[in-house]
C-alpha cells in the first residue's frame, strides 16, 4: 500500500467524506489506527483473514487471544453480528455507548482468529464519534484491539505509537489525546444467567444492578 498514511481530525469533523481515505485502506485490506473512548485501537475487517492475520503479526499477539470489536450502534450488532437478546438490549440500553462488551455468537463471516476458536465474540459501541462513524460507513464492526505491541502499554496519543504507526500497513487517524483508563468490561450474554469474563471500566456491580432493576 501507498500514498499519505495519516489523518488528523477532530471528532466533530468525523463526516463520510472526512473519512474516505482510512475507509478505503480498510476496504483495501489494510489496518486503521483508530482513537476510542478509552485508548488508541488496532481496526481491520474481521471478515478479513489475512488482515486479521496482520493485526496479530504486527502486535505479536499469542494466537489464542480473541479479538474484541466496536461497532457503530447496537443496530449495525443486530444487523451484522446476531441478536443481543432480551438482556443483552437492556445491557446495550443503559450502557452503550461506551466500555461494555457483550459476547455473542460469532457469525460465519468472522475470521475464526477473531475469536480464537471460542465461537464468540465481544462487541461494543464506544463512546468515541470517530471511532463510530468509521464503523458506520464501513457498514461492519471492526476489530478494536489496543495499538501497542503485545506486552506493551497501551497508548492514549499518536506520538505514542512509535514504530508501530510506521509500518507500512497501518493508516492512522490523528485525534489528539483519548481518555485512556481501563479496558472494557466483557460480559457475555448467551448464558443464563451472564457470566462476567472481564471485570474493567464498569463495575460489574453495575452490571448486575441494571438487571435486576
């Protein structure tokens, strides 16, 4: 890939056309450094098995690690991924958007490395209008795995990034810094009743309290 690898923007700027050039590297296959409500992420089509293949190669990431995604509303979750169920609405009602994943089934058109073999796959909407709208417009969740190499901090600014930003598969959208804090939490809904698999940004608590309201 070639040409300008880089876009600074500023979410109140984040229109289709703004866009248009980390959209098509994507639909080219490549990888989109995207900001979110928490820190900085590695984007791909999850449909993708050779660009999937690229996320973990350039993060070193283990194989056996799942792939979370983010997705533009819990419209585009129902559309592309299945259906979040009666708890699952609820728990995409009271805390989406922002940094609650809620693990489904994973549909056929996932890259079984997206999810490791588990059959699952944890989905949110982030609180983040860039990060939204690319998803949006590239009509699919996108993987959402922190951009940093395997071990490393994650990051909360583009001058952070340091080589990873460098490589030649990577487009990066410059948004300043992002908040940063914990991971999402990861709930998954398909038991009865939901099993917390990652206890981050919202308590799990929290979590409990909205389904027993």
């Amino acid at each position: 890939m070639s040409g300008e690898r880089r876009l600074r923007i500023g979410p109140a700027a984040a229109s289709a056309a703004a866009l248009d050039a980390p959209l098509a590297w994507l639909r080219r296959g490549g990888i989109v450094i995207v900001p979110t409500d928490t820190l900085y992420g590695l984007a791909v089509d999850p449909r993708s098995a050779a660009a999937v293949a690229d996320v973990f190669d350039l993060k070193g990431r283990d194989d056996q690690a799942a792939l979370p995604l983010l997705a533009a509303s819990g419209a585009q979750v129902e559309e592309t991924i299945g259906r979040l169920g009666p708890v699952g609405r609820d728990l995409a009602a009271r805390f989406w958007p922002g940094p609650l994943a809620l693990i489904l089934d994973a549909p056929e058109e996932v890259a079984p490395a997206v999810h490791a073999g588990t059959g699952g796959v944890a989905v949110r909407v982030p609180a983040h209008e860039i990060a939204r709208r690319l998803a949006l417009e590239f009509g699919w969740p996108l993987t959402a795995t922190s951009a940093n190499r395997s071990g490393s901090p994650a990051v909360r600014s583009v001058a952070a990034l340091a080589a990873l930003a460098a490589d030649r598969r990577v487009f990066t959208i410059d948004a300043g810094l992002v908040p940063g804090g914990a991971a999402s939490t990861i709930v998954d809904v398909r038991p009865t009743p939901p099993r917390l698999v990652r206890e981050g940004a919202v308590a799990w608590s929290r979590v409990l309290e909205s389904m027993h309201a």
